[in-house]
C-alpha cells in the first residue's frame, strides 16, 4: 500500500471512529435517560456538620418563602460566641441561579487579589475592595484556593456567603456559575462522563449555598473574617463532598 493511500485509511478510520463515539454517547443517553437527569431526591441536611473549633448547639429547617429552596439552619458555640450557618441547597442550575439572585445580589465589588485562607488574605487589597451602602453594610469579595466568597461587615455581625457548585469550586455571581458550567466539560474526565451517559451537559448541576454569620463584639472585622473564612473552608470541604456523592 502506498503511503497517500495508507494515510487516507488511516483518516477514513478516524473519521469512523469519531462518528462511532458520537452514536454511542447518544444511545447512551436514550437507553439510560436517568443518568442524565439531576437528583430528584430530596437533599438530606444532617442532624450536625462537625466544624474545627466549634460546638454543635442545634440545628432546624429554614422556611422562607423567598427562598423556596431546601434549608438548614445549624448554630454553633465557641467560647460564648455564637455562629449561625444557613444552608440552601439548589437541585439544578435554574434553581441555583435564583439563590444566586436572591441572596447573592451583585454588589458591584471588584474581587480582591487576595489568595489563600485565613492569615494569607492581603488586609490592604481587601479592604481597598470594600463598599458600604447606605445601610452601613460593607461588602468585599475575597478570593481563596476554593473558589470566591463575599464578606458582609455590618453593624455588631459579619457573615460570609458563596455558593459551593457541584461542578467546581465556590461562586458568587451567576456569571461565575454559567462559567464553571462549560469549563467542567473541557475537563478529560468530564468528557469521559458525558460521552459513556453518566452525565449529561444540561443536568445534574447542583450546588450549597452557605452563608455564616457571627457577632463582631470587640474584634477587628480582618479578625472576624479570618475566623469566618478558616470555618468556611471546613463548610466547603464538607458541601462539596455531599454534591459529588450525588453524581
């Protein structure tokens, strides 16, 4: 066989197999249509979330009906202090994009370049990203090794607040949301999971969103967030645990 004519069978062969992984994909996702759907179950919150440095006081549903979305409330006890986490957990993407709108709003911070947890975060490049509203509520957007958060200081509490999404990190704008969604899929195992039906590009894209808050008292609010952003870190580590699980 010549060479030109061995390099056309070669590519007659690739362009088979190309088609042949296309065809597969699809059959897989016909014959097993319930792979590629998110979770219809119900999201189960435990009864306590240990955190490092912090007692379990109790714990109760969250009923809001601005946010119809699955929530827990777990509150916390640390030498007299008191910390309350609330969890909302988002079955799909359009589910996860309302927590965003509604919890989330945009507050057209620019994000700090600060990097790491806890005593790693840039105290100058922090606070030069902090706005206030009128209602003496100051807001910054932090970035970790996780993912991004933002950090409310008001008056007498401080809480942070992030989405943990199913398919990589933690967000907090829906433009980091849709991002994440086709970056996933640039990922060799995650083409591996769509083209064998075990995931699909629209489904399955559950996320967490925590929010923790805890009186400010006497300590400086880089203190307070430093505590906020080390506890979070154990949130994120569980969160993202409970969303891969569903996969």
């Amino acid at each position: 066989m010549k060479p030109k004519g061995l390099w056309v069978s070669v590519w007659y062969l690739l362009l088979l197999a190309s088609f042949g992984g296309v065809y597969f994909a699809l059959a897989a996702v016909i014959m097993r249509p319930s792979a590629t759907q998110a979770k219809s179950e119900p999201f189960l919150f435990p009864a306590q979330i240990p955190l490092s440095g912090w007692q379990s006081i109790d714990t109760e549903p969250i009923v809001s009906s601005d946010v119809p979305q699955q929530g827990q409330q777990y509150r916390y006890l640390q030498n007299e202090r008191t910390m309350i986490v609330d969890l909302w957990y988002g079955r799909n993407g359009r589910a996860c994009q309302q927590l965003l709108r509604r919890k989330l709003t945009p507050s057209e911070v620019p994000a700090s370049s600060s990097q790491g947890s806890g005593d790693g975060v840039n105290e100058e490049q922090a606070d030069s990203a902090k706005t206030q509203n009128a209602a003496g509520y100051a807001s910054s957007v932090h970035e970790t090794a996780h993912g991004s958060y933002k950090h409310i200081s008001g008056i007498g509490e401080d809480s942070i607040q992030a989405v943990i999404d199913a398919r990589g990190g933690s967000v907090v704008t829906q433009e980091q949301f849709i991002r994440n969604r086709y970056q996933y899929f640039l990922r060799p195992r995650s083409m591996l999971r769509w083209l064998t039906g075990r995931e699909s590009i629209t489904g399955d894209h559950d996320c967490l969103l925590t929010e923790l808050s805890i009186p400010t008292q006497s300590t400086s609010a880089v203190s307070t967030r430093s505590l906020l952003e080390s506890t979070w870190q154990d949130i994120f580590q569980w969160g993202q645990a409970q969303l891969y699980v569903r996969h």
